[in-house]
C-alpha cells in the first residue's frame, strides 16, 4: 500500500473515532521487514501465538506432546 494513502487513512479513522466517542483505538507496534515485500508486526506474531497456545487439541500430541500441561497430566 501506498506509504500516503495509508497515513491519510489512519488519520481519518481516527478523527471518526473520535467523533463516536471511541477513545485511542490506535496500536503501537514495531513492524520487522523480511524481504522487499514482506512485514510482520509484533502484534500479528503475538495473535499467531496467542492462536496456537489457545488451541492445543488442534496441535499434534506427537509433536507438542512435552509442551502440553492438562489437569490429568497434573494429577
């Protein structure tokens, strides 16, 4: 995307959030660039982890098997 239509649509998404009464919605986060065209954003990796923690049943126990704590483990 365009470096300046997206600082005009972040400036405009937050004069309408302000105008609903919305407070800072805005995130800072740093951005890492892979290669020429690729971005991650440390906000997106932690969504990605947050994702796969909440989600063990769908992880391979062969594979996750040592990382995985459940109550019967416990017991």
């Amino acid at each position: 995307m365009d470096p300046s239509i997206r600082n005009d649509f972040k400036t405009k998404f937050m004069e309408i959030a302000e105008e609903h009464a919305l407070g800072n919605i805005g995130i800072n986060t740093y951005i890492r660039q892979i290669d020429s065209k690729m971005q991650i954003s440390a906000i997106d990796m932690i969504y990605a982890i947050s994702s796969i923690l909440e989600s063990p049943k769908n992880l391979g126990r062969k594979d996750f098997g040592n990382l995985l704590v459940t109550e019967e483990m416990k017991r």
